[in-house]
C-alpha cells in the first residue's frame, strides 16, 4: 500500500500544529512522538518533516531531533516588503483598468477578524487579516501572483502568530483599524490613501519587530 496519504495526513497535521502556535520556534519535535500521536510508522512523518523542511518550518539536528526554526526577522521584514508590493501593484491595476473588488467580501473578512481579537484567537485574526488582503489580488485574476502570495501566506501566518504567542497577548489588536479604513477608502474609491495606509502600516509592524527583539 502507498504510504502517500500517511504522509499528506502527517504533513498536514504537524503543519497545523506549527500554524496554531502548538510547536512553537525553538522547540525540539521528536520523530518518535509523532509518529506515536499520529498512530503510525515513522517513515511518513519523516517524509512529512522533509516536506515542511524544504517549506523553512523545521531543520532536522543529527541525533538531537527536530528544531521549531527560530524566527528570522529579516525573512519577515522581506516578506511584508514582498507582500506590500503584490498590493500595491494590484490596486493600481484595479484602479486603471477598473476591476471590482469584492468589498463585501472583505468586510466578511473584517467581521471575522473583528470577532477572533474579541476571543483573543491569535491565529484566526491574522489569517482573516490576510484573507482580506488577498481580496485585493483576487481582483485583478493574475495567478502567477495568487500563487506568489500563497506560497508566503503561511509562512507570515507561522512567524506572526509564534511571534504574538511568545511575547504574549498585551499588544492590541491593531491591525482592525487599519482594515476598516482600508475598507473605507477603498468604498470611497481612495487608491491612493489606501496604498498610504498599507505602507503606514508596513513601517509600524517592522517598528514594533524591532522593538520586540531588542526588548
């Protein structure tokens, strides 16, 4: 029998895991554990882990086990400069060539979003927050850049959310005030001071990084 859908189960379990903040960075896994919690053999886990090491999840150490990958601030600040010209690029085709984004779908992102900071749920409030700017991208239908975003959504998703998770929860919820005006704005037919907001709040996440590191 093809072990192929033991390991899509291990990769998909532990990747969730590792998503939900429940393996956070500098965490040692054991093979051995998680082939037990998964109630199979080890040899899908350890194709899953190779998996989510070729995606910079996990590094395998020799005889030690496997390493949660600390978080890489620079990766991160590279990242948001990625995603930061993904938006932009697209409101201004959106803008020129008069695609419609779905407003309504983004505000169904902003009340998720509104809702899991009222429960203080780490990781549903970034992943709407992310939902909602993909919105944007949607808009214009290039699927080199969907396929661009999506290959660096989880990755955010991991950093933030182990980020939030390790220093705690006394940071507010900031990001809902800048949705709703981007939102606004965007109703309003404001590209321009849209894209400002979106680079406003670019430069405030670096500054708060920053800050949290050399704390």
């Amino acid at each position: 029998m093809s072990e192929m859908p033991l390991v899509e189960i291990a990769y998909q379990d532990i990747r969730q895991k590792l998503l939900n903040a429940e393996y956070l960075p500098g965490h040692l896994l054991s093979e051995s554990e998680l082939a037990n919690g998964l109630n199979m053999s080890r040899t899908p886990v350890r194709s899953a882990i190779a998996q989510l090491e070729k995606e910079g999840y996990v590094e395998t150490l020799k005889k030690r086990g496997i390493l949660v990958k600390a978080i890489d601030i620079k990766e991160l600040y590279d990242i948001f400069d990625l995603m930061t010209a993904l938006y932009f690029f697209s409101l201004d085709v959106a803008e020129q060539q008069q695609y419609e984004i779905d407003l309504d779908r983004m505000q169904l992102f902003l009340n998720q979003l509104i809702e899991a900071s009222e429960h203080k749920k780490y990781r549903d409030y970034y992943e709407n927050g992310l939902l909602f700017m993909q919105t944007i991208l949607e808009a214009i239908d290039n699927r080199a850049i969907l396929q661009t975003f999506q290959a660096y959504k989880d990755k955010l998703l991991f950093f933030v959310v182990a980020h939030r998770s390790l220093k705690g929860s006394n940071r507010p919820y900031t990001g809902k005030k800048l949705y709703a005006d981007i939102l606004r704005l965007l109703r309003d037919g404001n590209f321009k001071a849209a894209k400002q907001a979106i680079l406003e709040s670019k430069w405030n996440a670096r500054e708060m990084l920053l800050r949290s590191v050399t704390l």
